[in-house]
C-alpha cells in the first residue's frame, strides 16, 4: 500500500473536467496510517475535514483542512476511534477475530450531532456491515452509537452489506447506499445497494437490513410495495437458490430457464446475470443481453409478458414491472449475448401476490 494516498482533484460542476490539485500533507508512518479509504466533508460553517482509515487492528482517523486549500492540514491528525472487539464485537472478522478492518468512513449530520460511520467484519464474509459513532464536534470525542451495527445482512440474496455512505434526501428521508457481496470470480467482488435509514433523535440510525423485494420509489411510498418473491416449485435450481455466488449456466450463448409455482399474479422480474470469462484485454466487453419471458395463465397458454430481444441497455441486474398477469410458469428464453461472454443467470426472481 503506498505511504499517502490521500489525493485531491477538482473541477467547476461534478461532471467535470477534474485536474489533480495534489496531496493531503498528512505525514504519515508511525501511528498514522496511510490515507486510505479517504472521505471530504464540508460542515455547515465552510469548515472542511478529511477522514480515512483501513487497518486490521487500528482505527478511523480524522483532521481539518484550511477552508480555501483542502492539501492542508490545520490540526494534528487524530484518531477517533479504533478497533473495539470487546465492546464492538461484530467488528471481529469471522476466522480471524484478531483483525476487524475497520474502514470506509462517511460523515453526515443528523438532529445537529456528528455521525461518522463506517464498516467491519472484512469486505468478503456475509457478516461485513456499518456501523456509527456520534460526537458534538466533528473531531470527538465520539461515543459508539446506540444500535451498532445498524445496516446488516448475512442471510439472502444480499449479504455483506457495508462500505457505504448516507445521504438525507429533499423529502429529509435518509438513505445508505452500500457494497453488497458476491464473491464469485473474486473475493472482493460486490454490487451496488440502496435503501431507506431511519434516522434516531439522539444520532446515528436505527437498525436496518438490505431489502431483496421491490420497494417503493420516493414519491411513491415508503417501503415494501407488498409484492413477494414467487417461490418456484420446479426451478432451474442455481437460478432461483436466493444466492448471488452460484448461477445456472447455459453452455452456450443461447439458452431457457423455466420453473412453476402455484398461481400468483406477477407485477415485476428481476434478473442479476453472471458474465464469465469476460476478457477486456482481447477486446470483449459486456453489453446488452436480449431475452424474453413468457408466462403460461392457468388456461395453460403461454404469452410474453416481456420482450427485450432488441433492448440496447446493458443491465446487469435487470429489473421490470410488467403489466399484472396471472400464471402457473414462466420461462426465461435467452437470446444471445455480448462476444466473448459466457452467460449465466445468478438470480432470477418473479415477485406478485
């Protein structure tokens, strides 16, 4: 790892053009660790702090920065909190409860309290997950918040859910998008999650885990939309297994998923798709896939409830609402894919009532 990689660039808008304005003079060596997992944060008064840390035994470390040259520094470096098995021990990483990796610190503002969160347990294990501590000041002293960790998951689709940051939105609702792992071609290979915080009067949040099933946009709702996964009764078992690591395969580029259930009215699918062997040094990349999904009524007639065999987005979770429909089976024709890919399906999941 290098000494300093706490690197700032720049730009007029947050498109861009970004030009390097050079590094954060923090020394360091000796107790202060490298800058890594780095995050800026403007407080309300224009005052500008830096925070980052990512050790296996040591902890989240902060400093203010002058207003009008953010490379430097106008106080010590200081360590906010550190690794604490014995009053934090979900921070342990399983295996090896030595170590917990404290890193990925974000700080937001809730109820005029400073809540600096950040992550634990390693980035590759079901049980990695967010955690916060609060202060009056935004270099502490901090106090471990009251519901630690309060975004976890280990069981499901998404597990592993941390490394995030929290943002309020215009509606004041709160919001945490995180890593959520995967760990299939590599160890640390993870995807995207967004969900809603609640926010606690005293700081830091309530306790939350990742949402699978649809949930309702801001401005539509709040919550689950009440439409659950249809369980599949016979199923292309490594694509319906509730997991992100394994995934039904076709062995070639074409192929058909199917499984039947007991009937339900469908209102969305989701497809999550695994690209193998995706080789970007020899030129493949990946890229839209098309498909259809049929759906046989209870009459026993099959129609196609979506058809994106000319669809030009490359999603790789695939997410539709359809128009409600009844049915006992559906089936999931893959049509091709990107040159050079091996094609799979992690997940596939139908939801309704």
């Amino acid at each position: 790892m290098p000494d300093t990689t706490g690197e700032v660039w720049a730009a007029p808008t947050i498109e861009g053009r970004y030009e390097r304005l050079g590094v954060i003079g923090v020394k360091v060596g000796g107790d202060v660790p490298p800058m890594c997992d780095p995050m800026l944060f403007s407080d309300t008064d224009g005052r500008l702090y830096f925070y980052w840390g990512c050790t296996a035994q040591g902890g989240i470390w902060g400093v203010e920065l002058a207003k009008d040259d953010p490379l430097r520094p106008v106080t010590e470096p200081k360590e906010l909190f550190r690794f604490d098995p014995k009053n934090q021990p979900w921070e342990r990483v399983p295996g090896n409860p030595a170590n917990g990796w404290l890193e990925g610190a974000w700080m937001a503002k809730t109820g005029g309290r400073y809540v600096l969160t950040y992550s634990a347990a390693g980035t590759q294990n079901p049980e990695y997950a967010m955690g916060a501590y609060v202060s009056d000041a935004p270099l502490g002293p901090f106090a471990a918040a009251r519901d630690n960790p309060f975004l976890l998951t280990t069981k499901g689709l998404v597990t592993g859910t941390g490394h995030g940051a929290v943002a309020q939105d215009e509606r004041g609702d709160w919001w945490v998008v995180y890593c959520a792992n995967v760990g299939a071609h590599a160890r640390f290979e993870r995807l995207i999650g967004f969900d809603r915080l609640t926010a606690r009067a005293d700081g830091g949040f309530e306790k939350a885990s990742a949402t699978s099933e649809p949930q309702w946009l801001p401005g539509f709702g709040k919550g689950a939309t009440g439409w659950r996964r249809i369980a599949a009764s016979t199923a292309a078992a490594l694509a319906a297994d509730d997991s992100l690591k394994t995934a039904h395969g076709f062995g070639g580029v074409t192929g058909t998923v199917e499984y039947r259930f007991p009937a339900a009215e469908i209102h969305a699918t989701r497809i999550v798709w695994r690209e193998d062997a995706v080789d970007a040094d020899a030129g493949f990349k990946p890229g839209p896939i098309p498909y259809r999904i049929d759906v046989q009524t209870p009459g026993g007639a099959w129609e196609t409830l979506v058809d994106a065999s000319r669809d030009a987005r490359d999603l790789f979770v695939d997410y539709r609402e359809t128009p409600p429909v009844k049915a006992v089976a559906a089936r999931l024709v893959v049509l091709g894919a990107p040159a050079g890919i091996r094609l799979g399906v992690a997940d596939w999941s139908l939801f309704g009532r």
